[in-house]
C-alpha cells in the first residue's frame, strides 16, 4: 500500500512517499480502508522526536482518519467489514489503510462525509476531556481558549458553547478572529494587533473560571495570573516551543487547580468512557451541533507541505489529505 513514511526524527524533510506492507487488525483492532486523514500538531511534533513517545522507525504518522472498516479482530463487537467510521490512533493513518482499536472508532452518520469525518477524533476527544471530564465545565462559567483556531481549540471554543459557557478566544489574525466568532467566542483577543495581557486583564473580571491552554510559554504565565476563584488552568499543548513553569503562589492564593490533560493516556486507561465520549460527540457533528473546519485539503502526497502549515500556526481548523477521491 501506499503510504507517507518518516525514517528519521528530523521532522518534514525525513518523509517520503513510500509503498510499505499493509497492516493487520490485533484481536481488539479494526483494518480501516482510509479515505481521509486529518493533520494534527501533534504529528508534526512526533515527527521532529519531540513528543512524549517515540514510534519504532521507520514509522507511518498520522493520527486521525475515516474510511471504510476492510477487517475485523476476533474480540471486535462494535463494527463490521463495510462500516463508515472515524478512527485514530498513536500514528499509521497517512496510508491507504490503518489499524485502530475499536474504543477509538466511531461509526460516521449518514451525513457526514470522510473528510469531515478524519477531523473528529483528536480534536474533539480532546475538548470533550479536557472541559467535560477533567475541567467539569457548568454552564454560564468563563472559559478562555488560546490557540483557539486551531483544530483543538476550535473544538473547545465549539463544545464549551454548546454546554452553555461565555468563551473568550486568543487567536493571531482577523481571519482567525472571525471563524472563532462564528464558532461561538463571545469575546475575542487578537495577539496581532492588540495587547494580550491588557485585553485578557479587562476581561477577566473576578477571574476566568477554566483557561485552556494551547501554546504555553509567556501566555501560559500571564493566564495564572488571571484564574478566578476554584478555577481550572489546563495546559494541553506547547506551541510556542516553549513548555513554562508555574509561581505555585498563584494557584495557592486563588485556591485554583492546574489540571494535565493527556487525552491518549485517558483513552488508553479508560476505553470504555472514550467509546461512549466518542458516540456523543459524532452524533453532534451528525445533528450539527459541532461543526468540524477543514481548512483545506491535500493529497496524500503533500503532507510534508500540511504539516508545515500545522506546524507555522497557518491553518485554521484541521488540514486533511486525500487518500482516495470519493473523500
């Protein structure tokens, strides 16, 4: 089969488009025929070695994809051969097929294509943890996104509008402003042109209630700075480049929590509840309650090019690659 192939932890320049073996499901897996993947942050970063696990080179990255289940393990109850699915896994989804266990395959509703559909998975796993099971977001709280145009912050700002909060959005561009408005911010804050740490003190009020974090470094520092009372800080990823350290007088004084977020470790952990996570969360993009941005798409090919987008901070939303045309 036909896949993207990274042979060093050099980043885009140790890709290549390569024929490799095709996959075969374990007992609890599903063979996916892929259609679409999605482009994440992250796959860029394990590319270049620096995430927190480190794939057996050479490696196929890509972590989010859709497509047509070909195969099924023994202990697979969920899905059969000719199912329409989302699914994600550690890297492997930038090929013509993929494996993936069945608690991170969610079958895809009638309305919704594959390229929407390959968007899914990390991103709003993602958020659903971080505001839903770790942040315990109420409604009418005040949640502040950074990042938030990206894939995953974009599908922040979207579940913590529909479960009622005021969404504050840090973004870098009138563009981004705009498609985080349209996407439920009631309040934007555009680093571009406007003084962050001003704006983010004027909207804070008593403090915010939960800040997700997605960029770290000097952001990260000035948010502890502004958390309510009992508030929730999130960091969910660093990219700035920079990871930051924390005044631990801060949240003492605030009685306010800096809670981790690792959706991967989550789902491996808890199986089950992402399985259901999952579920709700497609039967919202079925009923159009979460609206998925693609902000273009590739083919297969170019996938060097769109995780050097992911990785400049120029997309908005989530990049997908073409792998058949029917995508």
């Amino acid at each position: 089969m036909r896949a993207i192939v990274c042979n060093a932890f050099k980043g885009i320049e140790a890709l290549g488009f390569a024929e490799v073996d095709e996959p075969r499901p374990a007992a609890n897996e599903v063979l996916v025929d892929v259609h679409a993947a999605s482009v994440s942050y992250m796959d860029y970063l394990m590319s270049c070695g620096g995430y927190q696990m480190r794939p057996e080179l050479p490696y196929v990255p890509g972590t989010d994809a859709a497509g047509i289940v070909l195969a099924c393990g023994d202990r697979v109850t969920r899905f059969k051969p000719g199912d329409r699915v989302s699914c994600g896994n550690w890297f492997g989804a930038f090929a013509e097929r993929m494996v993936a266990k069945q608690s991170s395959v969610a079958m895809l509703p009638a309305n919704v294509d594959f390229t929407v559909g390959s968007t899914v998975m990390h991103t709003y796993l993602t958020a659903w943890y971080a505001l839903i099971e770790r942040a315990r977001l109420q409604a009418s709280e005040t949640v502040l996104v950074t990042g938030a145009a990206g894939g995953v912050g974009l599908a922040c700002v979207e579940i913590a509008h529909l479960m009622g909060a005021r969404v504050i959005a840090v973004v870098g561009g009138a563009a981004k402003a705009a498609l985080v408005r349209a996407h439920g911010a009631a309040e934007v804050i555009d680093h571009s042109c406007e003084d962050v740490r001003e704006r983010v003190k004027a909207l804070a009020g008593k403090g915010f209630d939960i800040c997700v974090d997605n960029v770290g470094g000097a952001l990260f520092a000035t948010l502890a700075r502004f958390m309510g009372w009992n508030g929730r800080l999130l960091p969910i990823g660093f990219t700035s480049g920079e990871i930051p350290s924390l005044a631990m007088n801060l949240p003492l004084l605030k009685n306010y929590s800096v809670v981790g977020v690792f959706v991967g470790a989550w789902m491996e952990r808890y199986p089950e509840e992402a399985a259901r996570a999952s579920e709700k969360i497609m039967a919202w993009v079925g009923e159009g309650k979460l609206r998925p941005q693609v902000d273009r798409v590739l083919p297969l090919q170019q996938a060097g090019e769109a995780m050097s987008l992911v990785a400049n901070r120029s997309a908005m939303g989530r990049i997908v690659l073409q792998v058949r045309r029917d995508a």
